[in-house]
C-alpha cells in the first residue's frame, strides 16, 4: 500500500512538473512541438488535484462548524428562555399566539383553585387569605403584562379604559383588603367575600389568566 501511495505521489509530482513545464514552454515558444491540448490536460489534471486535496481537507472543518452552529443555536434558545425580558415580552407573545391562551395560566389557573377552596370553607379566617390571595394574584398577572407600579391602582390606571371591565369594582375590593390587613377588628361574611372574589375573577377572565 506504501508502495502505491508513493508511485501516486511521484506520478502526481511529475505530472505537476511536466504541467509547470508546459505552461512555460507554451507562453515561451521554447518547444516549437508542444500541444495546447497537453498544457490544458495537465492544468485540467492539477486543478482537479487540488480541488479533491482541498475538499479533503475542509470536510473535518465542516463538520466542525456544523456542530457548533448546532451547538450555539440551542445555547442562545436556552439563555433566551432564562431571561425573564425575552420571555414576557417576545417568548410569552408567541406562545399566546399560537396555542390562544398566555403563557403559564396552568399556574394561575392551580392558584385560583386553591382560593376557591378557601371562600368554600366556614372559617372567616380563610375568606381573609382568600381575598387577599386573589388580590396578589390580580396584581400579579398585571406586573406580568407590564403593567408595574406600587399599588393596584397604579397598575390599573396604566390598563386603559377596557382592558378589564371592572375596575372601580376592583379598586373598591383592594381597599377591603387593605381593611382585613391592617384591621384585625375587621370582619367579613362569607357571602361579602364570595362577592369580593368574584370583582377578582371577572377582573383575572378579561386578563384571560384563568
């Protein structure tokens, strides 16, 4: 096999020789009998030469780079589905876009349940985590959708006139809780506070959150 290998190698070498030579010759007139046909035979034989030695060579690079572009392509989506900006404001989009409903209402959807059951209890103390629970919820789901501020009210203004049909209901049940908060005193029936978290349900439906 080493023997072939480098007969290949001496023929290909005097090939390239012979080549040189030629187009020498040819733009020389120093042979009077050289051949076109020859000089394009052997210019033919080393452009194929090379074009096999480099293609050889690039195959490996290639395939490397191949690899990493699959690599960095992955990489960017995972950092992008780590960074909460990206998520909320293009990821989240896009998803809402194609499946209709916003991205994560699976978990809204579990933590409204949970204040359902506690409005369904007999315990006054459970309609006050209740209320204030849908309160949080509602404030939220809001900061999600960018609208920040320090309170409710302020995240409400920034909704605009439709976004959420009833708002001054809202902010009237936000006061009760502010009431229930900082009030011990304060109390609460069971059918008041069905009806507090209901102003919060209709609030989380026109958000579509739950």
């Amino acid at each position: 096999m080493f023997e072939l290998l480098a007969q290949a190698n001496k023929t290909f070498g005097d090939r390239i020789t012979e080549w040189m030579s030629d187009v020498y010759n040819f733009f020389t007139g120093s042979e009077a009998n050289l051949k076109t046909v020859d000089v394009i035979s052997n210019t033919t034989f080393a452009l194929d030469y090379l074009e096999n030695l480099f293609s050889t060579i690039l195959l490996p690079v290639k395939l490397f780079l191949i690899a990493f572009s699959i690599f960095l392509f992955i990489f960017i989506i995972i950092l992008l589905m780590k960074t909460s900006f990206i998520r909320y404001k293009y990821l989240e989009s896009i998803y809402h876009f194609v499946v209709g409903k916003p991205f994560g209402i699976k978990k809204y959807t579990k933590e409204w349940k949970k204040i359902i059951d506690l409005i369904e209890t007999d315990d006054p103390h459970n309609y006050r985590i209740a209320i204030i629970q849908a309160d949080d919820l509602l404030s939220e789901v809001l900061s999600q959708l960018g609208y920040k501020g320090d309170t409710i009210e302020q995240q409400l203004e920034k909704t605009g006139e439709y976004l959420i049909s009833n708002k001054e209901d809202v902010i009237k049940a936000h006061k009760i809780r502010e009431d229930l908060i900082y009030d011990p005193a304060f109390q609460i029936t069971k059918d008041k506070a069905k009806e507090i978290i209901s102003i919060y349900e209709t609030a989380l439906r026109d958000l579509e959150y739950i």
